[in-house]
C-alpha cells in the first residue's frame, strides 16, 4: 500500500455525519470509516460496530454499510492500485481514500456480477458523502474528478491495473506466493474461491428435527436450499437469521459445512467429559452437545467471546461449563482428565478468508511462526489433560503447511500418538453438493499407558 507524503491529522472517525439514514451517501461514508479502521489495525467486525455505535445506525443503514465494507474488502488490491493510476499520491486522510475505494469497488463489480447501483448514483453519493465530513470535504471536487475519469476509462485503466498481482489476485504478494508454494497446481482456485461472496450454511440440529424435514419447512416458507454435508444445509440467498424458520428454536445455527465435521470426528458417548478448547463463539460446542450427552467444558481466553458461546448454547436449551482462560495455561484445570478434547486452535485464518476477507489485509508473514509456536503449545499443554485411550482432535482453519500438516506431524512425534483417520487439509470449496471454508483435521488417540 502507497504511503502518502501529506502530513497526518488526528481523523474524525467518530464524527457523525448529517446525511439521510438510508442514503447511499451515508452508507460510503460508513464503510469508508470501516476501512480506514482496518487499515489501522482493527478487525473489521469490530471496525463495524464503532462505526455503527458512532453514526447510530439504523438496521437498514448497518445493512447497506457492512456490505459495502465487505465488498471493498474483497476488492481492496484492485481499487488500491486503480488509484495508484489516477492520482499522484495516496489520499489522505485514511477515510478518504477508504471512501474512494468504496465508490471503484461498486463502480468496478467483480467479473460475471452486476453494478449494485447506478453508475452516476455512486458518483454523486460518494461526492456528497465527501462533502458531509469535515476531514475531507475540500477534497469533493478530486472524488468527482478520479471516479468519472475511471468511468470514461475504465477499459484502458482496469487492463493496466490488472498487469500488478495485487490487483489481479486481491492478495498480499507474500500471501500469493504462500498459497502458490504449498498448492502450486490449485493456488489459483484457491485464490478465486477466498474472493467468492461466502454461503450461508446451517447445521440442523437433529435432537429436534432431521435435514429432510427442514428442508420440506424451507421449501414451505419459499426459501431455496440444497443440503451440502451431513447436517449442513446452503441456502440459495442469504437472509437476516430473523427470517429463518426455527433459528430462534434451537432447530439451527449458522456454521460452515466444513466445520461440522468435528463433532462427528470426536467419536462421542454419553457421559463422556469433553474439552472445547478456544471455543468462541461456540459452533462446535453446540454441535458436540446436540450429537451427545456429556459434561463440556468450553474454555476461550476472550471473556466477551465466551459470552457469545454462553448465548449460542443458551438458544440451543443446551449447557456446558464456560472458562475464561489461556488454553495453554492450566491453572484453570480442576486436574480432572477428559476422554475428549477439541484443540480448535489459533492460526491466521488463511482458510476462512471469503468470510473475513480483512484478513489478508490484517496478517503478516511473520505471523505463521508466531500462531504455529503458540499452536504447539497449547496442543501441548492439553494433551496432558486428555485421559488414556482418549481423543484429542487438531483443527485449524489454516491453509498454511507450517500450521496444519506440518504441526501435526511434529506434534504426533513428540508424544508419540496414535494418528487416526481424519480428513486432513481441505481446501476451500464449492459447488453442486458441497461447500466449504479452508480447514485442517488431525485426530490423535493417547495410548493406554
């Protein structure tokens, strides 16, 4: 990314506009301001919620704010280096330039997709959003001026722009040639597949119902759906949760194909004591408990996640023992063993980038020995906890070697486990009959002695 040469101002990111609620102008500004918190280090989950805390946003607006902040998102490379070609510098402040990006990614929808709004709507919003704050309203004349000369030469200027991978590929170069070094034959799939708008998947949950009949009850509310694993079901369109039939029961819950894999791989019993290690927001500890009755221990080192862990399981009528603790640590440890344990541990995410596509913007090189060694240890520190002949089951959500079947093979040569059979690395996919995230399976037995 340019650096600018301007020197920096303190930015009015919690300046709220005057702009109608459901404007189009309103909801640039706002993904603009999500940007620009990305770009400063924030996750942009919670770069989203400032932003909404800040404008008090309604409903509508949040709507049309987080799904133009995605979109720039995924397209972050390709408008960075579009402007790269219109302007001598970067603009500054951040939000300015967030706000350009924001207009090129409509202006400039992925190949196959149609624009979202009319060309000449986002230029006149994006100038009027420009005008709106105090931090770059003089710079309303360069918005209008670079969005309608990548209008009149769009052809000529996305052709240029398409030469640089960063803007080909929406990646980090690092992140390019990581994927292209570990999958040099699907490492361009790869790549496609992490821009791709995500699924809504949900797992069915079969203590109250079985995927047929919610399937028949989609059908009946008009909602198109196909089933994509053994209690997964995709929907055609994603809606709002509030619209799904039974959501609110317990009868499901948003997870991604993929990961409903791990219940099923636990081999679970009744009145088995099971660990979910690193377990917000608490998918898999809800589908350990809807797949048996044990007593689940579900430990996450973030208080504010757990909470969500405690409300997921709260909605499915379900219970477990929550911890807020380090997984490595063990002064949370009653010393009382487990004959299950899911080690979800913590990685770059590599595989779940459709979903959080500020990720590759987020993570550096360096972070994969970082996440790898503290990986290591936390794998570690629970297998002391797990019971002979007990399970412990390795998962990541990582496409990188360094952080999938490389730690699983050194972790099964330090304390001599058993490796069973478990799928290994997925890669990210979909289509007819499947779709799902990038993840990794290991699963270990500890022997009898």
């Amino acid at each position: 990314m340019r650096q600018s040469h301007e020197v920096k101002v303190a930015p009015q990111r919690d300046f709220r506009p005057e702009l109608k609620p459901d404007s189009l102008a309103l909801a640039l500004l706002g993904a603009a301001n999500a940007v620009a918190r990305v770009r400063a280090g924030a996750a942009l989950p919670q770069a989203l919620s400032g932003v909404f805390a800040a404008y008090d946003a309604a409903p509508q607006a949040r709507g049309a704010i987080q799904d133009i902040a995605y979109r720039t998102m995924r397209q972050l490379g390709r408008t960075e280096v579009l402007l790269g070609l219109m302007t001598s510098k970067a603009p500054e402040p951040a939000m300015l330039g967030g706000l350009l990006q924001a207009a090129l990614a409509l202006l400039d929808p992925p190949e196959g997709t149609a624009p979202p709004y009319e060309a000449f709507t986002v230029v006149d919003q994006a100038v009027t959003a420009a005008a709106a704050h105090p931090d770059f309203a003089h710079a309303k004349a360069m918005v209008n001026a670079v969005l309608r000369r990548f209008l009149r030469e769009r052809a000529e200027l996305v052709q240029e722009a398409l030469r640089q991978p960063l803007a080909r590929w929406n990646y980090p170069q690092w992140w390019i040639d990581a994927t292209r070094a570990a999958y040099p034959q699907d490492w361009e799939r790869i790549l496609a597949e992490g821009n791709a708008h995500p699924p809504l998947t949900l797992r069915v949950n079969r203590r109250k119902t079985g995927v047929d009949a919610y399937l028949r009850t989609l059908e009946e509310a008009g909602i198109a759906a196909e089933q994509v694993g053994p209690a997964a079901v995709r929907l055609a369109q994603a809606i709002n949760v509030s619209q799904i039939p039974g959501f609110h029961e317990g009868v499901v819950s948003v997870q991604d194909a993929g990961a409903q894999l791990a219940a099923s791989l636990l081999d679970l019993k009744d009145g088995m004591r099971v660990l979910d290690a690193c377990a917000a927001p608490g998918g898999k500890s809800g589908h350990i408990l809807e797949t048996a009755d044990v007593d689940l221990t579900s430990v996450d080192a973030d208080p504010v996640r757990l909470a969500r862990v405690g409300d997921n399981l709260g909605r499915l009528g379900l219970r477990a023992k929550l911890v807020a603790a380090e997984a490595q640590a063990d002064g949370w440890w009653d010393g009382q063993a487990f004959d299950r344990i899911l080690a979800d541990v913590p990685c770059t995410a590599s595989g779940i980038v459709r979903r959080h596509p500020d990720i590759r913007w987020l993570r550096r090189k360096s972070d994969t020995l970082q996440l790898a060694t503290l990986s290591s240890e936390i794998l570690d520190k629970l297998w002391q906890m797990l019971l002979p002949n007990g399970k412990l089951l390795f998962v990541t959500c990582s496409l990188w070697p360094q952080e999938s079947e490389a730690q699983a093979a050194a972790f099964a040569v330090r304390h001599n486990a058993l490796r069973l059979d478990a799928p290994g690395q997925l890669l990210p996919a979909s289509g007819a009959g499947q779709d799902h995230d990038g993840l990794f399976y290991a699963l270990f037995q500890k022997s009898a002695q």
